[in-house]
C-alpha cells in the first residue's frame, strides 16, 4: 500500500513539531543495538504511515495487556478507536490524567537467514511510542480521527463512504496519544555471518517480505453499476 500524508491535526491534537526529531529518554533509548534507533520524525512517521494495525500495550487490573487495534496518525498524534465498551478505552476516560500506555508498529521486510541457527534475523522497522492517552471528547476532532482511520487502511476510503451517524458516532470511543516520546528502530543489512562459518554448505541470504493484495471481491448486494473504485486498483 502506497502511504499517504496524515492530514493536519486540530490544534487541540497535541504539541507541534519543534524540530525534525524527538528528543531520547530512557525510555526510547534501545539497550541494545542503539545504532539502529532513529529518532527523525521523516523515519517515524513514514513506518506509521504505512501502517494501519498496532498493539495497544497498558496494565489492566495490575497486569500488563497488550491489544492489536487500528490506529491512524494525524499531524503529531496517534488516535484509537473501539467501543464505547472497550476497557482501555474507558480507563482513558476514567483515569486521570489519562492512562499510560505504549504503542508499537512493526514491519518485516525481509527474513535473514544465515548459515548459523544463531545469526537469523529479519530485516524490519519499528516504531514504539510511550505516553498518556486522553479520551477525545471533540466531536470535530472524533471525526477527523474516525475519516483518518478508515484511509490508513485504504486511503480515500472516507470520502467513499456514508459518514458516521450520531448514533454510531456516541457508539465509538476514540483516544489520543501524542507523540512526544518516541523512536523508531531498523535493520536493513545483509546477513552478518561469522568469518568461519561462509563456507559452510549451508544456503544464506535474504527473503524479501511484502504485504500483498488480492483482488476486491464485490459485496452480494453491491448496486448494479457499481464500478470498482480508482483508490482500490491502486492497492
């Protein structure tokens, strides 16, 4: 899927970019392989934007629960949608100031094998974020965050569909986080074999690791006429 640009974020969705990177905590500091962390927003913000699944990481009841959900980034905030039921999504309601959590993106791009079991790897790009979620209460905010959910999964999808009613609207919770601790960390290298073990008769190298799309497949009911959209072919 080719990533699209988040649309400007509402003056209230977080602080604005100060600079072209975030600044490291010790929390965003790998305690290993620190050369592969990033902390240029370009970098962060390109592996969230070609993203649209993350897992919502949190402590429930004194243990930690980690969520897989869709997400969507718009200017320097993540937003989080679920039902008004979801328990993550009432505790940042609840919880005052917010509720802590940590989000995570991955991408593989390529499986490493090497001619040792101990040198595999993957070729990948991360993004972890740490901070407070808030509920988002602004009804033009929730739906900026809703239209910019459906597009990171097919982008141009929300200008293709029947908006949100006020039923279903008041159905959904929404939470914000914003980015302001953050990193992203790569690998993107070849294999990295001991010098005694190349000429071992084993196969190494790399297998490339794309996502793929098959061709939309029309709903039972489509109305007659109903052309395939522009924004599908593209996939």
């Amino acid at each position: 899927m080719t990533a699209t640009p988040a649309t400007q974020a509402p003056a209230s969705s977080g602080p604005a970019a100060s600079s072209d990177a975030y600044a490291p905590t010790d929390r965003t500091v790998p305690t290993r392989s620190r050369d592969r962390a990033r902390y240029d927003r370009e970098t962060v913000h390109s592996i969230l934007d070609q993203a649209y699944i993350c897992h919502l990481g949190f402590i429930r009841d004194g243990a930690p629960v980690v969520l897989p959900t869709l997400f969507a980034r718009v200017g320097e905030a993540l937003y989080i949608h679920g039902s008004t039921g979801s328990r993550p999504l009432l505790a940042a309601g609840k919880s005052d100031p917010g509720l802590a959590v940590c989000v995570t993106v991955t991408h593989v791009d390529a499986l490493v094998l090497a001619r040792s079991a101990f040198h595999h790897s993957l070729n990948y790009r991360s993004v972890v974020a740490h901070g407070i979620a808030y509920e988002v209460t602004d009804e033009a905010e929730r739906r900026t965050a809703l239209d910019a959910l459906v597009d990171s999964a097919v982008p141009g999808r929300s200008a293709d569909v029947r908006p949100a009613s006020a039923r279903e609207l008041a159905a959904t919770a929404v939470i914000r986080l914003d980015l302001t601790e953050v990193s992203a960390k790569l690998r993107n290298g070849p294999v990295n074999d001991d010098a005694e073990d190349l000429d071992l008769p084993y196969w190494a190298g790399l297998v490339p690791v794309a996502p793929a799309y098959g061709t939309p497949v029309p709903d039972a009911h489509l109305a007659p006429g109903t052309e395939l959209p522009g924004y599908l072919t593209a996939l």
